[in-house]
C-alpha cells in the first residue's frame, strides 16, 4: 500500500468550503457593523446620515475584484479536471511576507488555490476599508481592526490548511502536534507567548553582565555604577533613564551588543536605573514619584559620587520622556544639573502616537481611570500583548504556528527573551501617562502640566541634545521624535537610524550593518530633513561617541572602586529589582 499522500486535494475540499463560510460571514458582520451600503438613507435626529461608504466607488472596485476571483476559480476548477496543472500567479503576496515560503504552497495545486485566494481576499477587504468615509482617528481604528482580522485568518494559522504543519506532524507521526499541546500549555501558564527559548538565558549569567555595582536603592529604583575599563575618565558621568515598562538590560544585553559595555569602554562612568517591577504595595505610585523616587535621586547620586557638578543623561523610550518631564522641573527651579540629554526613540508630541493610538481613546481612559487611580496594577504581559499585536505576524503568529501547530522550541535570541521579561506598572502613574501625553497631548504645551510644584515648560531645557529615533519605529514613529526638534530649546541634533524601536538603538558597531542619515541643515518638516540628510553606513553608536565626547567636561582618573561614604555599594550588578518577575 502507498503512503498517503498529504498535499491531495481531496481531504480538504470540505475545510476549504468551511474556511470561505468563515470569510463571508465575517464580511457580512463587516458591513453590518460599518454601513450595509442601502440605498435608502437614514434619518438620524433630524439629519440624514451619510453613508459610511461611496457606493459608486465600492461598485467599482468589486467590478475590479470579480474578475480575478472568476479566474482563480476557473483555474482551481481547472486544476482539478487536469492533475498536474499549475495555477497563475492571480495576485503577489507583500515583499518580505515570510508564511508562504514552503514551494507547496506553489507547487500543490489546493494549498496555490488557498494561498492566493486568502491574499486576494486580504487585498479586497483592504481596499474596501480605505474606502470608508469616517473620522481620521475611527478610520485608523476600522484599519488596524481589519488588519488584524486579515492576519487572524491566514491559511497559515491552522493546522488543516497549512501544509507545512501536516508534512511535519505525519513525518513525526503526531509527535509535533503533542509537543505543540504542551507549549500552548505552559505559555498559559506564563500569560504570554514564548519567543525565545528561555532556558538559554539568565540575567547575571549571560545577560546583564558588564560589572558594577548597586550603589542606591529605595522602593522603586536601583541605581547600578559600572566599573570603568580605561585608565581615565569623562569629568561628567552619563546617567541613562531606561524604559520603565522593560527591565533596563535592553542596554546591557550579551557583552558584543551591550550599549552600556561601549559607552564604558569610551571611558564614560556610566550610571544607570534599574525600574522597580512593581508590586501590589507600590500600586498607587503616580507619574510625580517616577521622578522625585526615580530620577531626580538618581541624577543627585550620580553627582555625590562622580564629584562633577553636572552629569550628561540619556532616556530611551518612555525613559526618555520621564527624562525630559525632570529636566523641566529642573529648568524650573534654575538647576544647571544635567549638561546634555540624549534621548533615543523618544516621544515629547503626542499628536502622532503611531498605530498604538488605536487602543488608546478618550473614551476608554476615562472608563479605566477609576480603578488605575484606586492603585490596580497594569500588568506587564498586558502592555507585552498589545505592543506585541502591532506587529502580529512577526511576533504573534509566527509563533503560533511554530510553537504550538509545529511543536517547535524557538531560537535562542536575547532582544526577544528581554522583550518577554516585562515590567508591572503602577496604576496612577499609567493613568496620568495615557491621559496628559496620548489623550490631552499637554507635555508639548506650555506650563499645561504641573509636577512636583513646577509649571514644565519644556522650551526651557536649554542644553545640548541628541535625538535619536529609528525609521521603522512602530511604537514611536520617527516623525513623532523628529518634533522634539521644536519643543526643546539649546540646539539639538537629530539622527535617524535603519530599523525599528528596539532594532534600530540595539546596533553595535561590530559587526556593521544598517545604516543611519544625519542632517544639519534646518529643516521645516520631518519630510524634508529626510530629502537632504546624508545616509551613512553602520551603527549610528560612533556619531554619538563623537558627540558625547565634546560634553565629557575634561577628564579624571578612573575610580577604583564604585560608590562613596555616602553611597556605599550595596550589591554586585545586575542588582535586585531586574530580577523580579512580572508573574
């Protein structure tokens, strides 16, 4: 007897009818919830509601479609009555998309048909969503919603029609479809899931190892200093605010991509704070103790010690943003502590969030902010998952079908194993980070917010800056960051990076790849910076070495030991805090 043969038609002609039900069903949901495109308008207090769609346009762009759905079926029809007949190419899938890889999904004629009739489907069901005439912030929202439904029903997805999960299970004789079962199991167990395999990576072990020492601590940050590697040093230290949503060793990954070992080894003493996860007790901690717990002490600290009057800082991300919130405080109370800021992926103008926008409305802030501002926790795998679902095929079902359809332990990669190594956030502070920056937008405003006593004002920073922001960048978009330019005062610098949030800062100089663009020339929107910046090869770390070097204040003999009289070191790096679990 034969073996069976797992690319056949036959079986799965019922699946496939069963998968197009699906699809039209939700097509039907679709316009129900958007608009059915009636002829008959409808009154709506008084007024006549304009139809969300422009029914000429929606006709002519399924006289568009139906053409080339009829030739899809005619050759699957085809394909059918003549075994061995191979399907056109009736659509191209996006440059890049990595799912239909396997030569089945060209060569088998069942598995050619669901491919291209699935990217067909996709590109309709975008090109109709375009056309729904709604407000700018619903229609994103209408976008994204179809997107995500675009990526859920990918063929890919399910077992039944991906061919690549059914040439593995009969060739492990159902050994993979079990360990798939159990990989689903513990990543519920974890709330999240797994991208990296986790027993290949520790903090302290292989992770988080440049040397140092905790040299402060108090309920909500560990301040770490590094042990300097060069025989002298810059006057001032480098103080780095990191993401407090994260652990801070996104900066201190493997020793050959450590952010922090490079700036070490350019004769910076560096200083950095490591974000406490926070617990239940910590819940009710608000935005303003970010910075009177967080920041502010730390920057004192790293002064006490380093015996400079000044310190130079860099904030990444959200850090960035705490960051600035506290130089205007500064600035309002005409304290010359910080020398220069660098701020990388940062956002100061909220009027362009990104597509994380989408989860974030007026509405749904005001619902959530009884219970943020009673002290509930935001859970880390919360805000994991949504920054996670931006970027759904990339790490969300990729990952599904490798781990759980195909039974697969995935690489070992440390950017994805800190990616799932998440933080818990207090409520207030959450609520006041949503609602003043994403909502109201009044960081960029003028004495519109009040922390700790002082109207911020951050035109009055008035030092030297580096704005670094990533070209790919989905949590912050490059534009976004390239606003600072205008609400800071002093002269800043702004660098653009290849690659995304994490990717793109993430770029040591060895070995050398991406590239960044630089531009001195002033420029009246991000657009045209961009038409006259220079592009460069590599990592962008040198251009600001260079930079901080001219900010460095002089030089001074390395300390030998970390800390002081009055910081004394408490612990060796990575510390405490960064191993506490968001579980």
């Amino acid at each position: 007897m034969s073996a069976p043969d797992p690319y056949s038609m036959e079986p799965w002609t019922e699946l496939a009818s069963q998968w197009q039900h699906v699809m039209a069903a939700w097509a039907q949901w679709w316009m129900r919830g958007f608009g059915d495109p009636a002829p008959a308008p409808r009154k709506r207090r008084g007024t006549i509601a304009r139809a969300p769609f422009d029914l000429d346009a929606v006709a002519k762009l399924q006289e568009t479609y139906a053409p080339r759905f009829a030739t899809l079926w005619a050759s699957a029809a085809d394909a059918l009555a003549r075994p061995g007949a191979a399907l056109p190419e009736i659509v191209a899938g996006a440059e890049g998309d990595r799912r239909f890889g396997s030569a089945a999904w060209r060569e088998q004629p069942y598995f050619a048909w669901l491919r291209q009739a699935y990217l067909l489907y996709a590109e309709y069901l975008t090109e109709i969503t375009r056309l729904a005439r709604l407000p700018a912030a619903e229609k994103r929202r209408l976008e994204f919603s179809t997107r995500q439904f675009i990526d859920a029903i990918a063929p890919t997805n399910f077992p039944g029609t991906n061919p690549d999960v059914i040439a593995r299970a009969l060739s492990t004789e159902g050994a993979s479809l079990v360990q798939g079962l159990h990989n689903l199991a513990g990543d519920v167990g974890r709330g999240r899931i797994t991208m990296s395999d986790e027993s290949a990576f520790e903090v302290g072990r292989n992770l988080a190892v440049t040397p140092g020492s905790v040299v402060f601590r108090n309920d909500l940050i560990e301040l770490i200093q590094y042990d300097a590697t060069t025989t002298r040093v810059a006057e001032r230290p480098l103080l780095i605010v990191p993401p407090c949503i994260n652990k801070y060793y996104i900066l201190d990954l493997k020793p050959a991509n450590s952010f922090v070992r490079h700036a070490v080894a350019q004769g910076h003493t560096i200083f950095m704070i490591s974000w406490r996860n926070i617990p239940p007790d910590l819940g009710r901690l608000a935005w303003d103790d970010y910075l009177a717990q967080g920041v502010l002490p730390a920057l004192s600290a790293g002064k006490a010690i380093s015996g400079s009057p000044s310190v130079n800082a860099l904030g990444f991300c959200v850090g960035g943003t705490l960051l600035a919130s506290a130089l205007a405080v500064l600035a309002a109370r005409h304290d010359d502590s910080v020398a220069s800021v660098t701020l990388l992926t940062t956002m100061l103008d909220f009027a362009d969030p990104g597509e994380i926008g989408v989860y974030i409305t007026r509405e749904g802030v005001a619902a959530r902010e009884p219970a943020l501002l009673s002290g509930q926790r935001v859970h880390g795998s919360e805000l994991a998952g949504a920054f996670a679902s931006l970027r759904p095929n990339d790490l969300v079902w990729n990952y599904v079908v490798s781990n759980y359809l195909e039974g697969r332990t995935p690489p070992a990669f440390d950017l994805l194993h800190w990616n799932g190594d998440s933080s818990n956030l207090p409520g207030p502070m959450y609520a006041y980070y949503l609602k003043n920056m994403y909502v109201e937008n009044r960081l960029r405003e003028p004495r519109a917010l009040t922390m700790l006593g002082e109207p911020i004002d951050l035109g009055r920073i008035d030092v030297p800056a580096y704005v670094y922001a990533s070209r790919d960048d989905h949590i912050v978009p490059w534009r976004s960051a390239w606003r600072t330019l205008r609400l800071i005062g002093g002269k800043p610098v702004f660098v653009l990076g290849a690659s995304g949030h994490i990717a793109g800062v993430v770029n040591p100089p060895e070995p050398a790849r991406r590239n960044y663009w630089t531009n001195d020339r002033p420029a009246a929107s991000a657009e045209d910076w961009l038409a006259s910046a220079q592009d460069h090869a590599g990592s962008w770390w040198p251009h600001w070495h260079r930079w901080l070097a001219r900010h460095k204040g002089g030089e001074r003999a390395a300390p030998a030991n970390a800390g002081n009289a009055e910081f004394p070191p408490l612990a060796a790096a990575p510390g405490a805090y960064v191993r506490e679990s968001a579980q």
